[in-house]
C-alpha cells in the first residue's frame, strides 16, 4: 500500500497534489510520501516482531535500512525516528546515516572493497558490525584495528551459493559473484578471526540478491546459514547475530507478486527457530520503492508516419537508470488522467541514446504535450542512482508528509555545475 493516490481527478501524494509540487519546483522531480516510508517501515518491524524473532539484545531484531536504496538525509531522518539502523556500504553512506541521525550502534558496513579509511572511519565512529567480504579484506580489517589500538567487531559475509533476485545484475549470492566469503572456507576464516587480538567475530551475514520474489531461494540460503552457526558453534565459537540482508521484492505494477513481510517473517521464524542469535535485516527497496515517484512533464509527443508513438519526456535515463539498466518495469501515470483511448508509445527521454527509452510499446492511456506524469514505485534506487550524464541537472527531490511538503535536495543551478571543476594552470597559459 503507498500514499499516492487520485483525488478528485489529480494524482496526490498523501494530501498533496502533485502539479503543486511540479509548479513550485518545476519537473522532472523525485516525490517522497513520509507516511508509506513509516507504514513500510512499521509493516516490517512489527512483522519480524510479531513472529517471535529477537535481536542481539533480546529485544526487536535490527533492522538496518539499506542506504544505498535511497540515501537522502531526510529519508533516513524520517526512518531513524522509527528506530532504524542503517546498512552502509561506503564512508559517504556512513556519514549520511550519522548525520540524518542513526546511532553509530545500529549502523553496518557492508561491501567487498572497502578501503583502510572508510574502515578507520567505521572503526573510530564505533559502529555496530564490519561485515567481512573475503579473506584480504579481514586481514587489512585486523591492521586497521591493530594500528588504531581498537579492536573491530566483524560479521563474515557468506557467499550460500543461491541464486535469486528480479535480474541477473543484481543476483549476489551465486559463488561466481564477487559478495562474501565462500561457505567451504567461512569456518577456517571465523576461527581465524576468532584468535586474532584486532578482531572480534560476532557473527555471519549473507544476502542473495534483490527483487526476490520467492521465499524458497531464501529459505534455502538461510538454512545454509544456520547449518554453519551451528558448525561454528561446535567447534566452540561464539556466533551471537545473524544478518540475513534484504532482498525481499516489491509489487512493481503488473510483476510477480512478491511474498509479504509477514510470510517472509514467518519463514525466518521457522528456520532459525530454536538457535538463539541474534538478528538482523537489511531491507532497502521494500521500504522506500513504492514510498517514491518520479513526477516528470511530457515535452512532444513524436508521431511517425510509419506509425510508431514516441512520448518524450523531460526525465531520462540520467534521472531514473533502472529501465535502461535492468529493463524494469516502472507503472506510468498520468497526473490528471483524461478520458479517451488508450495507445501503444514508447517512452523516451531526452538523452542522446537509445538506451534512453522508460519502456516500448506500452499500452498507455490517453496523453498530450504539457501533461504530468509518475513514474510510479521509483523511491529505491530512482534518485540514488541518478547523474548528471548529458550534463542534465542532477533531478532534486521532495518529501511529503500530510498537507506538507519541502524540497530536501533542491535543483542545482548550472553555475553550481560548472562551479564544481577546476581547469590546470597550462590551459590559460598562452
Ligand atoms: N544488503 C546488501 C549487502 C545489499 O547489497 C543490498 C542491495 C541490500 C542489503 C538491499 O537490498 P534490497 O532490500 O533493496 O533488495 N540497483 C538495483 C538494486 C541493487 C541492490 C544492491 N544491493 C536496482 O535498481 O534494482
């Protein structure tokens, strides 16, 4: 369920119209509902609760937002205030996440290159987890450590060998992909770990892809995951938190419909029933996809007379990458629909490749230069991968909350670009 709705004949979000928003800001823009980020939010949490699952305090599991989703401060404020940490995968990430507020003891740090500064960084902000991607990694971890007289609480990422996830580019949990470390070589590393003065092994982590939507792929990678606790286990290591990532897929208009938080929390439930650790999620798309949209203007409608229907809009692929990178599906909707037939177009931006196409042969409804239109379910990674390629200016973004709105990343001005290089000396010599 999001906040984005018709009423009386326009296209608000929560009570705000959206030609409002395009009036005072102008278009293409990013639009953030606050009530369906802190509904996702609260449907997760109260899930995981709800099916009995404890974090590593015995209190509610942590679960820590998956920055890289969307990293705006003000979409993490909203979230911290709900009690969220966050999963971080660079220093940048990590100062967004303690700036917008989450306290450094639910912040992890996930990535397979991290560098010996974003670990110090990590190290000296006392966040929560390091999780370990391979071997090299762990090493450079305990020199860090060792040179800052801290030692670090890791986690090891394990690789399950699981496949799953909407497209092949962001499928992880395969062994031929570069995430984490291979389960055959995971209790050789722990142990190693275990007995190193700099590093304090607190648990495991995996995460097997994104846009999934079956349980099974997880629930075989889980099991895996909880074979190995109780191996380490064994050998009389201690394992107190499993992270068992995000991943878990949203309903994208017309898409295979993705397993509720409350089934997948069910099925957590089932399979680490008995093991006594604590955990920990990483959800990212589930709670900001369908909390987001991107509200753009159609600029001409281009008709061939061979027949084919170009709708050019003033968003592109620069603005809203995932049809051109991962042929998502984004539902388009006008903001004030009109009556009239429906028609088969392709919806381009302005960017000079093909690549640069939101969808071909579409079925849309009626639609004419000067309309606004959402690209719906575009709140994770719309913005967060957005560039200024064609030197396009970077698309801003609004939050809504109630009858309210403020622009939490405005528009920069092309003064600003150009304001952002510098030129060698050599250039201006004669
Ligand atoms: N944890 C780790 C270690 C991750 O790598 C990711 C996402 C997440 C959590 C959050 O996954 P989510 O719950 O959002 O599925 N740009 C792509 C998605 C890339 C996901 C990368 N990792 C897209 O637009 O579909």
């Amino acid at each position: 369920m999001n906040h984005f709705e018709l009423r009386d004949g326009e296209l608000h979000c929560e009570a705000v119209p959206l030609s409002q928003i395009a009036k005072a800001v102008g278009t293409p823009v990013y639009v953030y509902s606050s009530a369906t980020l802190e509904r996702h939010f609260n449907v997760l949490a109260s899930a995981l609760r709800e099916a009995g699952l404890k974090g590593e305090d015995g209190g509610a599991p942590l679960v820590a937002y998956a920055v890289k989703a969307n990293p705006n401060l003000s979409v993490l404020a909203t979230l911290a205030r709900l009690g969220a940490g966050a999963d971080t995968v660079s220093e940048g990430e990590i100062r967004r996440a303690l700036a917008a507020g989450v306290p450094a003891s639910r912040i992890v740090f996930s990535g397979v290159g991290k560098q010996a500064g974003e670990i110090a960084f990590a190290l000296q902000s006392g966040i929560s987890e390091i999780n370990v991607e391979s071997e090299p990694e762990m090493r450079l971890i305990a020199r860090v450590a060792g040179g800052l007289g801290q030692p670090a609480r890791i986690a090891f990422r394990v690789n399950p060998d699981v496949t799953a996830g909407g497209h092949a580019k962001i499928a992880t949990g395969g062994a031929d992909n570069k995430f984490g470390v291979s389960f055959s070589e995971a209790e050789r590393l722990y142990a190693e770990a275990a007995a190193d003065p700099w590093l304090r092994p607190v648990g495991l982590t995996c995460h097997i892809g994104s846009q999934i939507t079956a349980l099974e792929p997880m629930e075989a990678a889980f099991r895996r995951m909880r074979e190995l606790v109780e191996r380490l286990r064994a050998r009389g290591l201690e394992v107190r938190r499993l992270d068992l990532g995000g991943g878990l897929g949203v309903p994208y208009f017309n898409q295979p419909e993705p397993p509720s938080p409350a089934d997948y929390a069910e099925m957590v439930a089932r399979v680490t029933k008995g093991l006594d650790v604590g955990l920990a999620f990483e959800p990212g798309r589930v709670i900001a996809a369908n909390a987001g949209i991107l509200l753009a203007e159609v600029l001409h409608i281009h008709l061939r007379p061979e027949g084919r229907r170009f709708v050019v809009l003033d968003a592109a692929m620069n603005d809203l990458i995932r049809p051109a990178m991962y042929d998502a599906y984004h539902d388009l909707r006008p903001v004030r629909p009109r009556s009239g037939p429906t028609a088969i177009a392709d919806v381009v931006g302005p960017v000079c490749e093909t690549g640069d196409t939101f969808t071909r042969d579409r079925e849309l409804p009626p639609l004419e230069a000067g309309d606004l239109v959402a690209f719906m379910s575009a709140g994770a990674y719309g913005a967060s991968m957005s560039s200024e390629y064609n030197s396009r200016l970077l698309v801003p973004e609004v939050l809504v909350r109630g009858a309210e709105w403020a622009v939490v990343r405005p528009r920069p001005t092309y003064d600003d670009m150009l304001a952002r290089e510098t030129r060698p000396p050599w250039l201006d010599q004669a």
